[in-house]
C-alpha cells in the first residue's frame, strides 16, 4: 500500500473550473471582478461543505451568510487547505461587502489593494512583479489572477477532500445489502 494520494481532475473539479473560465470576467471593470469573483467562491465553498454533509439536501433552502460558509469550511477541512486561503476569503469578503452597501465607495481601491498585498504576502513564493497601484488594467489583472489563486485553492481543496475522504470509505461488497 502506497502512503501517497495520486490526485487527478475530477467531474466536479472539472466542472469548477469550467465556470471560473466562463464567469470570472477580463477586462478591467473591478467591481464585476469582485462580485462575481466571490459568487465562484461562495459556489466553491458550498460544495465543500456539501461534501461533507451525510444529507445535503437540508441544506438547499437555507441561507447562510458567506462568512459563516468560510468558517464552516475551515473547520471541516482546514487541514487539506492551503493556510492563506482563508484570509484571503476574508479580504474578498471585506471587497464584496464594501461595494454591496456603497454604489461609489471610496474605500474600493484600498481594499482591494489589502487584498492583493494580502496575497504576495501569504504567497510569497510566486514571486510576481510588482505593479502599479494607479495602473487600472494591471490592478484589475492582478485581482483576476489572485481570485483565480483563491478559486483554484478551494477547488483542489474539494479535490483532496473526495479523494482522501473516498478513500477512506469502507467498501461494501453489493451483495452486502441483502
């Protein structure tokens, strides 16, 4: 027996990731990147936390608020997760959240610097080039690519989780039910 889990791209992750090529949208428009940056989270950590839930169907009229889904998630999968995730989640949050009560808010542009300083800092490794705040198109180039950063964590995330958690599965034998 192997101590090493093969991950390979499955339906759901597939399906994920699908959306975010067709949803999360290019130009430089930064609040529809914001918004529908964290309607594909929200998505991602609904499935997460579905995942794990014997009956998820209870689940499909309820309304939870988005922090409340990230701290969920955390709690039921911080461990397979990417440590940064989460304060990302936050950052995204905190953006959504100052443009859902404030048409024109003056706060847009710092928050999603914070978010993107956020970011380098959490991930240093990446080691991308430093760009100029004031440049539109490389701020909302950036914010695109770190949401997909995000997105793309919270993907495997559920990735690991089905096939760790599928492997841990007892197997039942069909005629077992008999």
């Amino acid at each position: 027996m192997s101590d090493s889990i093969t991950l390979q791209i499955d339906s759901e992750a597939e399906v994920r990731i699908e959306r975010v090529r067709k949803h999360l949208p290019s130009g430089s428009d930064l609040t529809l990147i914001a918004l529908k940056g964290h309607l594909l989270a929200e998505e991602a950590l609904d499935d997460l936390i579905r995942f794990y839930c014997k009956n998820p169907e209870h689940l499909d009229d309820v309304e939870i608020r988005f922090q409340v889904k990230a701290r969920l998630a955390r709690a039921l999968s911080g461990h397979v997760v990417w440590i940064g995730l989460w304060p990302l989640l936050d950052a995204l949050n905190t953006v959504r959240n100052d443009l859902a009560h404030n048409l024109d808010s003056p706060k847009l542009k710092d928050r999603i610097n914070r978010f993107l300083v956020l970011r380098r800092e959490l991930a240093p490794l990446l080691n991308d080039p430093k760009i100029d705040p004031h440049n539109r198109d490389a701020v909302a180039e950036r914010f695109r690519s770190d949401i997909s950063l995000l997105l793309g964590q919270l993907t495997g995330a559920g990735m690991m989780v089905r096939t760790a958690e599928g492997q841990a599965q007892p197997i039942i034998p069909p005629d077992a039910a008999r």
